[in-house]
C-alpha cells in the first residue's frame, strides 16, 4: 500500500491525457503543511514548459482528465502550478482496515531482487572495534527490510583473512602451543595481535619463520592452512558472540572473507593486462586512472599485484564485485564501511567496470558513514586513550540499562526485568547510532541514547508498551481484533496517514541504506499517536468510535514493532 504510488500513477496518466508525453514525471511528495493537503504533484510545471504551456493552464487541463473521487475530497492548484490533494477519510479508513487485517500490514513485499549486502567485514586476529559496529548495526537493518520487502539477500561478511601478516600470526601461534597455552589465550586478540607485533619487530629468527610461513601459506601449505583456519576461527567465533548479543542477524555461514577469492586474482590481473589497462612498472602490476591524479597531477596509478607477486585488497575487491555478479546472480551489490574507504572502493569498481568484469546494469554501491565520536567530539576511545572494544561497550550498557530499570522500580518478575535491561541497553546503543545520517560523525553519549525522552530506543520501546497496556486494560487481543473504521478528526485523519507511510519510508531505506529515515518515520509516528491519544479518548468512549480508534492504535502498536525489528531493536510488552 504505497499512496505516493498510487497518486503518482494516476497523475500521470491524467497528464498524457492532458497531452504531456513520456518520460513524464507526476512528482507526488508528501506535503510539508497540512494547508498544502496531504501530498503534492510537483511535476506540472516541468511537464508544461516541455510543452510550452502556461503551467496553471495545463495543471487545470490535468485535473479535468483526472478522477480521484474514490480518493481525495478536494483537489487544488497551487502557487505557480502545484496540485494539492486532500484525502478522504473513507478511503484512509479502508486502506488502514487493509493494512491492519494484512500479515504485512499492506506493504507491497513483491521485490524480487537478489542483493549481497557487504558488511560488518572484521579483521582476523583482530578484536571488533566500535569502528565496526555502524557497519554492521546499519548493514543489518538494510538487510532486514531488503528481506521483509521480498528480496533475496546473501550476506557477505567481507572479513580481513588474508594478507602477509598471517606469517607472523601463524609463527605466533605456534610458538604459543610451544609453550603449552590453550586456545583460550587468544580471546585477548588485541594483545595476540600486538605481541605477534612485538615479536616480529625484535626477534630475527621469528620474522624470518614468518616470511617463511607466508610464502607457505599462499602455496596451499596443509600445516600453515590449518594454523590459519583455527586463526579464522577462534576471531569468528568471538564475533558470532558479538552479533548475537547486538541482534545482529549475521552467523558463520555468512562468511566470505578476503581468501575466497584468491583463486580469481591472477585472471583478474590478466584481464587487465590483455586489454591494455594495467602495465608493468618498476616489477608491480598497476592500472593508471585518468578519473584520480596523483599529486603531481598526473594519472593516479593503483597497483593490482606487488613485486613479490603479492596481490591486494583492491585486486580482491574487483574479483568480489565480479564474483557477487556472475557467480552469485545478483542484481546489486551493497557495500557499507567507513568513509575513508570511499576513494579506495572507487577506483576497485571504476577498474571493475573499465575491465568489463560487470555488465553496465550491475549495480556497485559503497555506503559510506563518519566516525564515533566522544563527548569531546574527538574519535571514541577509552580513558586510557585505546581503542574501545565493543564487547566492553556492550557491558557497559547492560550496567547502566540495569541501573535505569532498577530506579523505575516496575512490577516486573526478574525474567521480565533482564529481557527489559537487555532490550533496552542493546537497543540505546544501536538505535542512537541507526537514528543519525550515516553520512556524519555523531557523538556517542550515554545519557542521551538511555534518556526515556527524544527520538531514543527507550522512549520507542516505551511508546509500544503503552499502547500494549491500552488493550491489556480492556482485555483484548491486539492481533485479533476486528470491526469498522471510521476517520472522524484531524487527529484520526494524520495517525491513518503517517499509518499509511509506512512502506514509503521502507523503500528509501533500502534505495540509499538510510536507517535513520526508519527512526525519524517511528518516532514522528509516536509523536502522533500521542497527540491521537491525548484529544482522542479511546477505552471510555462508545461504540463503534471505541472499536475504530483501537484499531488505529493496534495498527500503530503492530508498526512500531515491526518497524523496530526491521532495526534490530527489540521491543518487550511491559516495561
Ligand atoms: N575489512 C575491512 C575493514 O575492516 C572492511 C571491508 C569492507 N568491504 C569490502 N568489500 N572492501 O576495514
């Protein structure tokens, strides 16, 4: 149920009858101020001067070829030529009936694409950093309502697992279980990672092993896979604890590290050799692109495969975009890592399209977001000025979650009152970084994301629990009710409306990967409800409005909880 869908649809049509011709675009917006109506047409005026008439004229021409009798009460010509369309209640009422009757909630789940989405994407040996964490909180609310609007996703956990420091982690390794530690050890693998460092730096006979182990390695040597893969993973493993404590819908199976696609990299660098777009220079590999300079000026040159024969990270990222294409059938790529990998995503898809690895329809997107920032609005760090690991962050905001609860002194049994913390704290920590732009540095801070006021978790999943209690009052059952719907107010008249948006809010999430339009659509969703609620009485009023505005409210209920899932953020029924 899309009615900028449908509007635009029939506004279109009305211009070709008006005598506009194709490509014509109705341009059907939701209106900013009620005195505008509920949506507008801004595509009139352009339409009319392609035809050389008076705009006013040719949107009087379109409104008599149009009939919205079943849809609007009143439609009206606006300023230089706008048409505002004023809805009708009877419709609304219908369509709302649909929706809260439909398993769906009347969203068009008919997109039948296949996606990889490209996300979280760790490093071995490496500890989850807070860096990680918008890539895969906003991947995985990308991911969900790509799956809930009817597309096929395959996840791709682009992990760091591959590269020649796997010498020395290997080397590192092994001198480990030399020495008899256990497995266990290594959960520290921020200080496995730095002693490896450490060892390698000082130590000649074990940097030597090292570059030994690599060169093994990259041969297919059985010992040095295996040392490898329990490197692989020990890290993953620890990383599945991270996702299923954030609710985060990423398992092993998703994934597709760096090192699968080393068999494809040398017909990568072929490729580019044969058709004239890489060349040898000083022993390297590297495709020169006229589309970056360097800073003389002059073609910025990308190497593909290093002296030693080594290859890269771009090289990987143009057989990933080729394999996600042909081998995994997708019709998009989606890609989401911090911005300053944008120049180096760039220039690996503008070298994958220069090569004809993709076909021009392939669709390669990077969605890029700022930084973490702390109260100080420098990068996010601890105390001590390290990087924070997340599993720290996330104990944190069970502590504070506890704290917050406790102080609410609810009648909540001890079960309930963990699944509130646990709700609560996980959901402050992504709902704060989901509700930003992606595409600006925000600042982390803990009193805001646990505030019960404001476009917070909190105050959402507050917002859903008061509604619950309306129909736990009465003794209803908020999935089963049934009866008639009827818009009598304003009031009714907005809440059916914002309502209906629903999957106009879902599809731009999905077309830029904008969480945060899902935040603001929730909270501005509350906030009208709330008003509703206030000037709108629902349980002490008579039948048949008492029935109607439940419905609405068991609509409202049933979206922000859907609404949040599609975030990752769950929601509990009594707090
Ligand atoms: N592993 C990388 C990092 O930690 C992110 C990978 C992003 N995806 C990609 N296809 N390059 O920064």
């Amino acid at each position: 149920m899309n009615i900028q869908h449908i509007l635009s649809d029939k506004i279109k049509q009305a211009m070709i009858a008006a005598g506009a011709s194709e490509p014509v675009e109705a341009l059907v917006r939701q209106s900013g101020k009620p005195q505008f109506g509920d949506y507008q047409a801004n595509g009139i005026m352009a339409a009319a001067k392609k035809l050389g008439k008076n705009p006013r004229e040719f949107a009087q021409a379109v409104l008599e070829q149009l009939n919205l009798d079943d849809i609007a009460t009143k439609l009206e010509i606006a300023g230089p030529g706008f048409i505002n369309i004023f809805l009708k209640d009877e419709w609304l009422a219908n369509c709302v009936a649909k929706a809260n009757q439909s398993q769906t909630l009347g969203i068009d789940t008919d997109q039948k694409q296949t996606i990889v989405v490209d996300y979280s994407s760790p490093n071995v040996a490496k500890e989850m950093h807070v860096g990680h964490l918008r890539s895969t909180i906003i991947g995985d609310s990308v991911v969900r309502t790509l799956e809930f609007l009817g597309n096929q996703v395959i996840r791709a956990n682009h992990v760091g697992d591959w590269g020649t420091q796997f010498g020395m982690l290997i080397a590192y390794l092994e001198k480990m279980q030399n020495g008899n530690a256990t497995d266990m050890d290594l959960s520290d693998l921020e200080a496995f990672y730095r002693e490896a460092k450490a060892t390698y730096d000082n130590d000649a006979d074990f940097a030597e092993k090292s570059r030994n182990y690599v060169v093994k390695l990259q041969s297919g040597d059985e010992y040095c896979l295996s040392m490898w893969r329990k490197l692989v993973d020990i890290t993953m493993q620890q990383c599945q604890r991270t996702y299923d404590r954030l609710n985060v819908t990423l398992t092993t199976k998703d994934t597709m590290g760096e090192s699968l696609y080393n068999p494809m990299l040398p017909d990568v660098v072929q490729t580019l050799k044969d058709k004239g777009l890489a060349s040898e220079d000083d022993g390297a590999v590297v495709v020169f692109l006229d589309e970056f300079k360097n800073k003389d000026g002059d073609p910025m040159g990308v190497i593909v495969q290093k002296k030693d024969g080594g290859y890269l990270y771009t090289t990987t990222d143009i057989a990933a975009a080729s394999y996600r294409c042909h081998t995994l059938k997708a019709d998009r790529a989606m890609v989401f890592s911090d911005s300053r990998q944008a120049q180096h995503m760039q220039q690996a898809w503008l070298i994958t399209r220069k090569g004809g690895f993709v076909p021009d329809d392939f669709i390669l997107e990077h969605f890029t977001f700022g930084m973490m920032l702390g109260k100080d609005g420098k990068p996010f760090k601890t105390r001590s000025g390290g990087t924070v690991k997340l599993a720290d962050l996330l104990d944190e905001a069970i502590e504070r979650a506890s704290v917050l609860i406790d102080e609410k002194n609810t009648e909540l049994s001890d079960s309930e009152k963990q699944a509130v913390i646990d709700a609560v704290a996980i959901g402050a920590v992504k709902y704060s970084d989901l509700s930003k732009n992606r595409n600006t540095d925000y600042v982390f801070d803990w009193d805001n994301m646990l505030s019960f006021e404001g476009n917070t978790a909190p105050y959402m999943q507050y917002a859903y629990t008061r509604i619950r209690s309306i129909f736990t009052k009465a003794g209803l059952d908020l999935h089963a009710l049934t009866g008639e719907i009827a818009i009598g107010n304003d009031k009714e008249h907005q809440l059916a409306i914002k309502l209906l948006q629903f999957e106009e809010v879902l599809l731009s999430v999905v077309k830029d990967g904008m969480p945060h339009l899902l935040c603001q659509y929730l909270f501005e969703l509350a906030g009208i409800f709330s008003g509703f609620y206030e000037s709108c009485p629902i349980l002490s009023t008579e039948e048949p409005t008492k029935t109607s505005r439940l419905l609405l409210a068991a609509l409202t209920a049933k979206t922000l909880k859907q609404g949040l899932t599609l975030l990752g953020i769950k929601t509990v029924e009594k707090m």
